[in-house]
C-alpha cells in the first residue's frame, strides 16, 4: 500500500516521516519549485512562512503540553525544531534556515519515500489513501475540487471573534439575559455600556493598530460579517444598530437598556469559554487585550483566542470529515494540517501526526484509538470533530487552548484549575500510552512522563 500525501508542509512532511518509519510507504507531492504559495519565500519543505517561533514549551500553556505529548510520540519535526532551536525564553523558536535543511535532509534519507514536483488538481481512486495536507493557501485548482465534494463548507477567510475565560468575567457587571428573555432567557452574557464608555470605546478601536492585509488577501468582507474597526468607521451608530444593539436587555443593577452591550455566546456546552459576538477584527493583538480589557467587567478578563480576519483555506470538519478525518464520501480522502481548521504550525503538524498514526494502525490492521478528549492532541482532535461545541456554535480555526478541553470535574479554586488540568491531562496520556501499547515511566524532571521504548 502506498499512501499518497500532496503538500510538504507541517503536516504533510510530520504525516510522511511517520508513516515512513512505521514502515509504509509514501508518494509526497507538493507544487514547490512549480509554483509557491503567496506566502512561501523558498523552495524548503515544511517552510515556517512567518514566524520562526513554535509557541511555548511550558506545559501549563496548552501549546506547551501538545508538544510534550508530542515528544511523548516522538514527532519527527518536533525534534528537527528542538535541534535547530534559538533562545526564545520559554518558547520553542528555531532556526529556520537549520530547521528546512534538517526536515529536507529526513525526508531525504527515509527510503520509504518518493517525493515529486506536481501541482496536484484531483486525488486517485481508492482504496489507496490520499492525504490533502495543502494548507490556509491551498492551490486553486485543488481547492476547487474539494469544494465539488463539500460545496460551501470549505471557507477561504476567517473571521474570527475572541474567546474569553469564563470565570475572569466579572459577574457583578456582566449579566446574563436573552435578548426579551428569548430561548431560555439567560442564554447570553451581556456587558453594558453607558453612552461615555460607548464613545470611549469606540475611539480606541479607530485608533487602533491593525494587522496590514497580504498582498494576496483580496479582502472583500461580507456585509453580515464586517471587522469591528470596519463598522466603527461607518458612523458612530452603527455598532449600537449592528453588534452592540442594546434592545430587549436590560440591565439588571438599573432595569433599564443600557446604551450599548456587547454580547457574549457560550462557546461550548460546559459554558467555560464565551465568544465576543460579532467582534472579529484585524486589529493587533495588543490593542485587542487592551481596549477589550477596558470594558467594564472586562478589567481580569482572560483571552483563550483573539480576533483576526485573514485568508484561510479550510473545511467545516465537524461537518464534512469524518472520525477519520476522511471526505464524507471519499473515505480515502483524509485532511490534515490546517486545512481542517487547526491553526498554527504546531497543530497542523500535530493533526499530520495523528493521521498518519491512524493509518499506521490501518496498516498494522489494529483499531485507532484516539488519545483522550482531555489531553492536548485530543482536545485537538475533538475541535475538529465539533466536540464540546455549544448547540449552534460554528467550526472556527482554532489555536490548541484549554478551553477545547473538557471541563475538570468538581470545584477548584481558580489557582489550581491549570495545575490540575495538567495533571488530568498527563495521567489520561499515560493510560493512552499504556493501552495502545508504548512503554513509558512516570517520574521526569517536572513530574514528566519519560518514553523509554
Ligand atoms: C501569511 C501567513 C502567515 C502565517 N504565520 C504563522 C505564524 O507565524 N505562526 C503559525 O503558527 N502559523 C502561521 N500561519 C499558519 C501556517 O500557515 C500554518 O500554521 C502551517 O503552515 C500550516 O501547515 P500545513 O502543513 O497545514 O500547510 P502549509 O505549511 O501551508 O503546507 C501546505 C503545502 O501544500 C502545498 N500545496 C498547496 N496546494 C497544493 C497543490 N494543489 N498541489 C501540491 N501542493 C500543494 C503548498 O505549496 C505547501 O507547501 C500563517 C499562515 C499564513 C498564510
């Protein structure tokens, strides 16, 4: 069986050398030199198209457990990047130029794979598998033909809303209610503006930075979905008759309508993470924790996912993939990468990573067991299949964070929720490990668990 993969990107490099090593054997075609992305600037494989920064290593940060769990699974381009890494506090950045050469050299050296120059438009018959691991830029022709398979469920921009933690809200302030007590009545959070802190507001998202548009991003917003800084700019009243509409909520501390609210959705079913309704923007980061910082209640709020709007190729998954990540109705079709709504080179290489341990387990004619909803690479795995999502809610590009996780159970105190998190998280890995047949010991340095075969 060969399993045929297009793209040599994160995923589709991290798929091969997996596959590879486990003992299959891998076609790897990728467009590159033939033509590049927009955002490519080299010929290099698994390229880091921007940043040369793979996020933290603390494993308090959600970004920082996956990559433990993933040297747990001994991700081939996890350890590439921690050869080739540069000093970047308690982050993972590495150098790029080493990076390249080490993912090319890998790729090269693995007999198993047969790598070829082709802008790929279609896949094969199956049962062979094929895996599409071609990214936010996937080629035209290609995105074309998935789109035959799944119509409007492949996305080619993302706008995307914070997501807030629940428990920093202050609750004193921020009040639940449904717009005239509609659904259940309190199925909204709902932050309320006097007209001076409307005004305020609105002065700060004109003043703010804004991330600048690729020349490649052709950036036509649809009008039901405009930026916040867009709509500000249109007058001043057109937040308070678009996403900040006040009607039919009022505040309970005066029994009045407030000037404006801003509108917060539950994220997901446990209500731990809620979403700025209609809130997406282009407007940089820092300037979003600031001025969204400066609302009232909002003072301790803690971001699990800021807003952006930028060019992003990518499918509804929960909806048109399958558990194996699988086109519905082309069960040899497999995504991975940030094509099914991962964001970042970390997870997309993660997803690569899972997949191809999935088809190994094919191969080896051995169930897939996927790892537990409360690890990392679960919790993952779950935002693509739509777990935890609140009833509604869409499939948006996601960051690993906790807030794809499952709620712990019981009561903690807010000091050692991510302490216990961790420890649930690592505890279900081991018994992961342990059932799929890897051997490890707990023990470590940092009460890490060790691989030792
Ligand atoms: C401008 C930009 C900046 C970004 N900056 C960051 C950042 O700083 N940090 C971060 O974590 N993430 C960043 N991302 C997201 C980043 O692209 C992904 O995290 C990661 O590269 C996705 O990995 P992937 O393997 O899914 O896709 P990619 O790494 O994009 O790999 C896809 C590969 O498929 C190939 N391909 C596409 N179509 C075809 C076809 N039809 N036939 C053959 N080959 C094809 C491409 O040439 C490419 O090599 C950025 C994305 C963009 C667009």
């Amino acid at each position: 069986m060969t399993i045929t993969i297009v793209g040599a990107g994160l995923a589709g490099c991290e798929a091969a050398l997996v596959l590879a090593r486990g003992g299959l054997s891998v076609r790897l075609l990728e467009q590159n030199p033939i033509q590049r992305t927009p955002a490519q600037v080299s010929d290099a494989p698994a390229e880091l198209v921007c940043s040369n920064s793979l996020r933290s290593n603390n494993p308090l940060n959600a970004v920082g457990l996956i990559k433990e769990e993933l040297d747990h699974l001994q991700s081939p381009l996890l350890a590439l990047a921690r050869e080739h890494a540069v000093p970047a506090g308690d982050a993972l950045a590495v150098d790029r130029e080493g990076f390249a050469h080490g993912v090319r050299m890998a790729l090269k050296e693995e007999p198993l794979i047969e790598q070829r120059a082709e802008v790929v438009t279609d896949w094969g018959p199956g049962p062979e598998p094929w895996i599409l691991a071609t990214g936010p830029l996937t080629a035209e022709g290609l995105a074309g033909r998935i789109q035959q398979e799944v119509g409007e469920r492949l996305a080619f921009y993302d706008a995307i809303a914070p997501i807030v933690e629940a428990d920093s809200l202050d609750r004193n302030i921020i009040y639940a209610m449904s717009r005239y007590g509609k659904g259940d009545g309190a199925d909204y959070l709902n932050i309320p503006l006097t007209q001076s802190e409307y005004l305020a507001f609105l002065e700060a998202v004109l003043a703010a930075d804004r991330v600048q548009a690729h020349d490649f991003e052709d950036l036509k917003y649809f009008e039901g979905c405009l930026p916040l800084e867009v709509m500000a700019q249109r007058g001043v009243e057109t937040l308070r008759y678009g996403p900040m509409k006040p009607v039919g909520l009022p505040d309970p501390r005066t029994g009045r309508d407030p000037y404006a609210v801003i509108q917060l959705r539950a994220e997901n079913q446990a209500g731990t993470s809620y979403n700025m309704v209609g809130f997406q923007t282009r407007m940089k980061w820092g300037d979003q924790r600031r001025i969204f910082q400066s609302l009232p209640g909002m003072g301790e709020a803690r971001f699990l996912r800021l807003g952006v709007v930028h060019r992003n190729t990518y499918v509804d998954a929960p909806r048109c993939l399958d558990d194996r990540m699988a086109l519905k109705g082309q069960p040899h079709v497999h995504l991975a990468g940030q094509i099914t709504g991962c964001e970042g080179y970390v997870e997309s290489l993660s997803v690569g990573h899972l997949l191809a341990q999935l088809l190994l387990c094919d191969g080896a004619g051995t169930p897939w067991i996927c790892p537990p909803e409360t690890t990392a690479l679960g919790a993952l795995w779950g935002h693509l299949r739509g777990a935890h999502k609140a009833p509604g809610a869409a499939h948006e590009p996601n960051n690993i964070h906790w807030g794809l996780f499952p709620p712990l159970e019981g009561r903690w105190k807010k000091a050692e929720r991510k302490a216990r998190r961790l420890d649930r998280a690592r505890q279900d890995f081991q018994a992961w490990l342990e059932a799929t047949g890897r051997s490890i010991v707990s023990g470590g340095s940092q009460g890490t668990l060790r691989r030792i075969s």
